[in-house]
C-alpha cells in the first residue's frame, strides 16, 4: 500500500497531573470521516473532503502530532478496487489535506478473517508500529462503530464523528463523541479539558 515518508514530530505537551497519558498521534478512518464515502472508490477525481478535514488535520500538524490513515478497502479482496486505485485516492487525498504519515489500509474482506481489518485492531498497531508511537498514546476518530472498537482494541482513544450513515446504536454507544471533525480534534488537542462523553442513548452528539 501507498506509504508517504513520516514527517518529523515534535514532542507532545504534556497531560494533566493524574490524567491520561499525552497524545502523541492522531489516525483518521478515510471514508465519511477525511473524505466523503463514495463506495469502493479508485478514482482520485471523486475525492472530496468532509467539512472541517483540512483543518483538523492541519491542528493535529500544528501541535506536534503524529497523524496517519487506517482504511478498511474490502473492495480490493472483492475484484471492485485495485491497489492502484488505493494508492492513487490516497495521493489526492494528500494533495488536499497535506501530507499524512502513514496509511494503513486492509485490502481483506469479511470472510478472510484477517486481524487489521476493523474492528480488529491491526490496522491501529500497524499505523502506530511505523509511526512510533505507543497506542496508549494514540487517538482514531472515525465514523462507524468498527472504527471506535479497533481504537479500544488497540488500547487507544476512539471518538466517533457521525454522518446520515452512522447507526443510533453507534452513537450511543460511543464512550467519546463530537459533531465535527475540527471540535474532535479541539477535545483531543486540549490537555486540561475533561474526557468528553458520548451523547445520551437516542439524543444527537
């Protein structure tokens, strides 16, 4: 898969006294939550960024975070998507949003039952192994609940931002939540904010 080089990171700020440790790397899940979901898309000129994308990544840039991509792309294993057209999604996606220090993508489907594919939590240690941070330290915002269950298996930070797409129950469940991309990344990036909650079951985050 396509691997930009890791870009140079500054040293985290440090956390409260007693509190979680300091975040020392930020992974974004790729479609609905950096770039709108176009089902097994190959063709960099359908990318489109989510509100608030640029921006968010460019704060977590700002404070000296490492920032990286972990993408379920079962449409290569299904003959729907080449590897090619991954990494060529991946390039645009970097020509929009700035560079990105790894994209971890699993090119398996379902059944293959393979242990990156989220909810397991390779995808999140392989990101984490290139990037060399630890997952303790490491937060995935993403847009489905598969995305927030990788993060927790992973012994990461998981905050979803939903979409139309993301079920109730999901967002529910979600322990951490925002409504957008930029207030998620606010939370994360704010070291004397409180842990923020997900919303209450049936209300809106």
């Amino acid at each position: 898969m396509f691997a930009p080089a890791r870009p140079r990171v500054r040293r985290p700020r440090p956390g409260p006294p007693g509190g979680p440790p300091p975040l020392a790397a930020v992974l974004f899940d790729r479609d609905g939550t950096l770039i709108e979901d176009v089902p097994y898309n190959g063709d960099p000129g359908r990318v489109r960024p989510r509100p608030g994308a640029q921006a968010a990544v460019k704060d977590v840039r700002g404070h000296g975070l490492a920032v990286g991509v972990v993408s379920n792309q079962s449409g290569v294993a299904r003959g729907l998507l080449t590897r090619q057209g991954v990494a060529a999604v991946a390039r645009r996606v970097e020509e929009l949003l700035g560079p990105l220090g790894v994209w971890a993508v699993c090119p398996h489907d379902v059944a293959d039952e393979c242990g990156c594919r989220k909810p397991a939590p390779g995808l999140v240690y392989a990101a984490c192994a290139e990037l060399g941070v630890d997952p303790a330290r490491t937060a995935v915002i993403g847009d489905i609940g598969s995305d927030l269950a990788a993060a927790r298996a992973a012994g990461a930070r998981g905050v979803l931002v939903p979409t139309p797409a993301t079920r109730p129950e999901e967002i529910a469940a979600a322990e951490e939540s925002a409504p957008d991309l930029p207030t998620a990344v606010r939370r994360l990036l704010d070291p004397g904010r409180a842990a923020f909650r997900g919303p209450r079951r049936g209300g809106a985050p």
